[in-house]
C-alpha cells in the first residue's frame, strides 16, 4: 500500500437510521470487505454484533459464540478500514473500560481529536462483558426497543483476545457514537460482542488515524423518507445497552 495514500474510514448508513429501526441490509459481507479488512457494526436484522479482523467477518450469537459470516449476508450498519502496520503501542493493566477509553483518548489528543481513528488492541483479558442482539422481524421496532427485550449479555473470563475501537469526534454525533466504541472477538475466533465493561491484563494497540471519512447512504424507502434524529439518550443506550 502506498504510504502517502490518504487513510479511508468507511461507513454504511448512519447510527440515526439504526436507532430509528432500519435494519435492512445495504451492503454484503463481500462487498463490506472492499473497503476495509478491520472493522464493526451488525447484521441485517440487527440479527448479532459484527466484527471484521484480519479480512474476515464474523457474526456474534446469541450465546456470545462467534462464527465466520457468509460472504453474501447483509449489514444495514458497519463501519470499516484497512488496517495500516504501525507500531504498536503498550499498554499495561487496565482496572475498567474507563480507564482504558482515558488512556486511548489521551493518545488522540495528542494525535488531532478531530480526526477519526480505528484501533486494533490485542491482550489479555481477565474479564469482557458484552452483548449481542437476537434477530428482529418486521415490523422493526426502534433499537432502544430491541435492546429492552432482545439483548443477551454474557461475561468472558481469562481470555486472550482483540478489540476493534472505533473513535468518532463529538462533530459527527448521531452519524455514529461520539467517543469509543468497541467490539471484542477472542483469539480463536469462537466469542465476542459489544463491549460495555472489561479489565485487562496487559495489550498492545496499533492506532489508525483517518483523513477521510466516507459514507455509503442505504438506497430504502426507510432511509429516504424516514426521522433520522436520535436523542442523546437513545443514542447512549445504544452504546451502553440495559442495564
């Protein structure tokens, strides 16, 4: 890859029409990995957390056990990236999700907080707590709803595994979550979800900063025609799940 080549972020849709209930796919699985090899977001459906590493997708179950999508199976919501080699960072022992999230924000300061970054932390973990989503039929109902209902959490002890972070700037809020989000795929490959809570050992992370960002729009009625304003609120439960 040329090293003078700008670095590419790239979105399908936006949080707003995810919270809104419009799950339905706009891109495959195959067509995701065109534009980058790491990554996160859901199924059609919002049928499971996705994670993308290493040029593989993977989809997160109820149980919070991980299998290899198929090429042709749908998101209505991913983002994604090429993953550029770069030095790796250390990083020691992290007491919560906070204190790590406080560590990766230092680091984007001091690299531009406007920018968006993709980071890859590989570790291990004493504990992960995640989630992941049951598949919804239509009518959809708005995922805060989804959430109350059809949201499974489960807790990884002593693992060795990966996350894949997302940091957006607080300017493009709704578009997707302002600040850290991640998602979590253990080193065999066999578990994951969205994170919400963790302590880790010890990791060390590559950080991928972008210059731009692109967005795919979903070509639905829903999309074209529909409310895609989400409240902070909802947009935190989102990011947080149910308590």
């Amino acid at each position: 890859m040329n090293k003078n080549k700008r670095q590419a972020i790239y979105q399908i849709s936006t949080l707003q029409a995810l919270a809104g209930g419009n799950y339905y796919g706009a891109s495959t699985m195959k067509q995701l990995l065109a534009h980058g090899d790491t990554g996160l977001g859901t199924f059609a459906g919002v049928a499971g957390e996705l994670i993308v590493i290493d040029g593989y997708c993977y989809r997160v179950l109820g149980d919070g056990s991980a299998v290899e999508a198929d090429p042709a199976e749908k998101t209505p919501f991913a983002t994604v990236t090429f993953l550029r080699p770069k030095e790796p960072m250390h990083l020691g022992h992290q007491a919560t999700i906070n204190d790590l999230q406080d560590v990766l924000t230092q680091e984007v300061k001091a690299r531009g907080f406007n920018d968006v970054y993709i980071v890859r932390l590989d570790g291990r973990f004493r504990r992960v707590s995640a989630r992941t989503e049951l598949e919804q039929q239509e009518p959809y109902k708005p995922f805060a709803k989804v959430l109350e209902t059809d949201e499974r959490r489960f807790t990884f002890e002593n693992i060795d595994g990966s996350l894949i972070g997302i940091y957006i700037p607080d300017y493009l809020n709704g578009v997707n979550t302002s600040g850290w989000h991640s998602h979590f795929i253990s080193a065999d490959r066999s578990k994951g979800g969205h994170v919400f809570g963790l302590e880790m050992e010890e990791g060390t992370v590559i950080f991928n900063k972008a210059d731009r960002f692109i967005m795919d729009m979903p070509h639905n009625k829903q999309f074209e025609r529909g409310n895609l304003t989400a409240s902070e609120d909802e947009i935190k439960q989102i990011e947080q799940g149910t308590e």
